[in-house]
C-alpha cells in the first residue's frame, strides 16, 4: 500500500519539512520549493507494507 501526503508550508520551513519527512522514511515527489502565495509544497510517499495497512 502506498501512502502519499501532500505538504504545504511556508517557505522559510520548506527544507525543514523536507528533512523531516526524509529522517521519518518517506520519499520525495514533486517539489514546489518556490513559494506561491507565500507558501511552497511537496509530495511525501511512503510504501506501507500489508501487514502494517491493517493496523
């Protein structure tokens, strides 16, 4: 099962948030790390094994 979260932030945390999602095992798609209305985006994807999904 894969699990994707999209993360919007303001643009002084973006690569904080980057980082933290990256140390915690996700991966990194589709990055926005310049700011549109002030803020700047990323997908974080993570592949959830089956045994996990369930709870």
């Amino acid at each position: 099962m894969t699990q994707k979260i999209r993360v919007t932030t303001k643009a002084d945390q973006f690569e904080n948030r980057n980082q933290e999602h990256l140390r915690v095992g996700y991966q990194i798609e589709n990055e926005q790390p310049v700011p549109i209305n002030g803020l700047c985006s990323f997908t974080a994807v993570r592949i959830i094994p089956d045994d996990e999904a369930c709870g």
